[in-house]
C-alpha cells in the first residue's frame, strides 16, 4: 500500500508540471517569456562573445548580431531599464513585431529608412536608419531590438518575396568596359550580371542573396528562374520635401517637410579630403534622371588615363554610369547628389565632392526634391 502511494503523489507531481524534473524550465510557447534587461550597456553577441556598444552610437560591429529565438523579441536598452514581458508571436502572421535584423530592416525600408544594402546585419549604416526612426517616434534609442522599437515598427507583410527572372532580365546583361575610353563607346552602361541586377531591384547586398538562395546558379540562371529577396518596396513619400539635411559626420542625408518631420533617410558617401565637402547652405538647380555623364580628366588627377587622354569624354546612361541612376546638381560648380554603381561601398569618404546614394535611395530623392530645395551640409 505505501509504495502504490508514492507511486499516486509522483504521478500527480508530474502533471502538475509542464515538463519532466530532469529537464531544465524554460518558457512554453504560449506563456510569457521574461527577458532581463541588462544595467550595463547592450552588448551583441558574436561567435559566442559579447562586444559592448555604446548607447545611442552606431555599432561597427563587423559580423551578424545574435538573433532572438523564432517567435520572440530580444529587448535591451542603452539605457538600465525595469525588465519586461515578452509575448509569443506566431512568425507567419501579420502584422507583427521584427523578429530579426532582416526583419527590421525591410520595416526600416518600408517607412523610407534606408539602411543601405540590406544584409541582415546590424552594421553603422543600420544603426543610424534605427536611431532615426526611435528619434522621430520618440523612442530611446538603442542598438538591439528592443520591445519598444518592435511595437512602434510591425512588418505589414512577409519580409522576403519570390520573384521571376525574365528573358528581358537577361537581355539587357552586358560587359563594363574598364577603361573611361571603352565606356564612353558603349550604348550604355548597364548591369554586367543577374545578381548585380536583382540585388539592385531588391535592396539587397549580393551576400544576402546568395545567403536566401544557397543552390540558385547566377552564373547561368535561365528564364523563369525563381529567387527569394527582400520585400522591400518603399510606399510613395507623402510629401515633397522642404529641406535636405547632409550630416558629414555621420554621412548620412535626411529630407524633412515643412513642419520639420522627418521623411526620407539615406546613407551617404562624402568626399575623401575634408577641403572638398562644403559645408553651409546650398540649393538644388536641376534634378535629372537616368543621366549621361561628362568625363573631366581634371577631376581625376590620380588617373593615368585621364591624364593620357586630355580630353573630355561623354559617357551614356545606365546603372554603372559614375552618377548612377539619378543626379541632383547643386548651385555649387560640380557638386551634386548622385546615385552609384556601387551601393556596398556607399557610407565611405571616396567621392570627389558630390555626395553618393545608392541608386534606389538616388531615385526615392527624385521624388521628394525641386529646383530651388535649400539643401543643409552640416559638419
């Protein structure tokens, strides 16, 4: 009798409890799971170490941060907060909460927050996007994703699509000439391959869509070939903007309306010498899309070739010309806002003055801009 007893309470115990006593507790799916903020500054985790990030500073981390479990919500703050409840979300229903980097950053993108090529990763450029959405929701700012920021920033929409390459796609693949001589002959300068070309149409960086496509061949892709990229389509601007605002030291560029609420926000490469990047108020003179572009040996002293032709060279339009698909001239001689063949590299001090976007980023600006736009360099 007294074993059958002990036998009845154990059995009880047990159903009383969600998991079995030799397992280690842990949140079920439908119960509350509570994440601990800590009272130090946010760390990222990398390869099993923590890097320590400044609160309200850009991370330069260099690798991809740790992403919260699937269905869950990491929170930190910059600064020591009380910690919360995280709720169980179901990853396929919308709207919902970013759940990972990608996620947020294709929200980012969706709200007209550039953060350059979207990679998945919480790099400078994806930092400053997400601090200026916190700032203009009234939000800390903070370099995780933090509960706060997820709430105010839900995906509408499932975060990667599947598209179709055309035979159209294919058709228009060309070479790029090397030299300024070659590209000047050429009918014009478009995309030399399909993964240039679809990461252009995604946003995307070609790391990530080879990452989303791990067996797809990009070399010799056919007609009616599916990829997965990010869905990351901007809705149209609601306004035209009243001012631009050049940030140098953050390289980043903002377009704000008349009430001075933020609207569009974009990396941006700056000139490589300090004497090069005007600072001050300047105006827009002529916005031009899908422009030719005027070769100046004199600009580009460093060139051999520039130098051993001696002469000015028209180069024709197309998403590797050097101004990229959009140009914004400025009331500055030769200085202007411009697109770029390469959009990984955008953020860096490399230009020659004028100030680059990526060609996405360049054709939203078309847009919200006019002759006559006082345009804001800040050191």
């Amino acid at each position: 009798m007294l074993l059958v007893a002990a036998f009845g309470a154990g059995a009880w115990y047990l159903l009383q409890t969600d998991q079995p006593f030799w397992a280690k507790p842990t949140a079920a799916p439908e119960q509350a799971a509570r994440v601990v903020v800590p009272a130090a500054k946010p760390a990222v985790e990398r390869a099993g170490k923590a890097v320590a990030l400044k609160p309200g500073k850009p991370s330069t981390v260099a690798g991809p941060a740790a992403q919260p479990a699937r269905g869950y919500v990491a929170v930190a703050a910059a600064k020591p907060a009380p910690s919360v409840a995280v709720k169980f979300q179901a990853p396929n229903t919308y709207p919902r909460q970013p759940g990972s980097w990608l996620d947020a950053q294709v929200a980012l993108a969706r709200r007209g927050y550039s953060c350059g090529s979207i990679d998945g990763v919480f790099g400078t450029q994806t930092a400053w996007a997400w601090h200026a959405f916190q700032s203009e929701e009234g939000l800390a700012e903070t370099n995780c994703l933090d509960e706060q920021t997820c709430v105010a920033l839900p995906l509408d929409a499932a975060p990667t699509a599947r598209v179709t390459v055309t035979a159209a796609d294919l058709a228009r693949l060309q070479p790029l000439s090397t030299t300024w001589l070659g590209k000047s002959e050429q009918s014009a300068l478009d995309y030399e391959t399909l993964l240039e070309l679809v990461a252009e149409r995604a946003r995307a960086h070609p790391a990530l869509l080879r990452k989303l496509n791990p067996d797809f061949d990009w070399d010799h892709a056919q007609a009616g070939a599916v990829v997965t990229v990010p869905a990351a389509a901007r809705t149209a601007p609601r306004a035209k903007a009243a001012s631009l605002h050049v940030q140098l030291a953050e390289r980043i560029l903002q377009a704000r309306d008349g009430e001075g609420r933020l609207i569009a926000h974009f990396p941006v490469s700056i000139a490589r010498k300090v004497e090069k990047r005007p600072v001050g108020e300047l105006h827009v003179v002529v916005v031009a899309p899908n422009p030719n572009y005027t070769f100046d040996p004199d600009v580009f002293p460093e060139s051999a070739e520039a130098q051993e032709l001696g002469r000015k060279l028209v180069v024709p339009p197309g998403p590797n010309n050097p101004v990229g698909l959009a140009w914004v001239g400025l009331d500055r001689p030769g200085y202007g806002i411009h697109g770029t063949p390469n959009p990984e590299q955008v953020g860096r001090t490399e230009s020659h003055g004028c100030f680059r976007l990526a060609n996405w980023d360049a054709l939203t600006l078309l847009d919200l801009v006019w002759a006559g736009l006082p345009v804001y360099v800040e050191p």
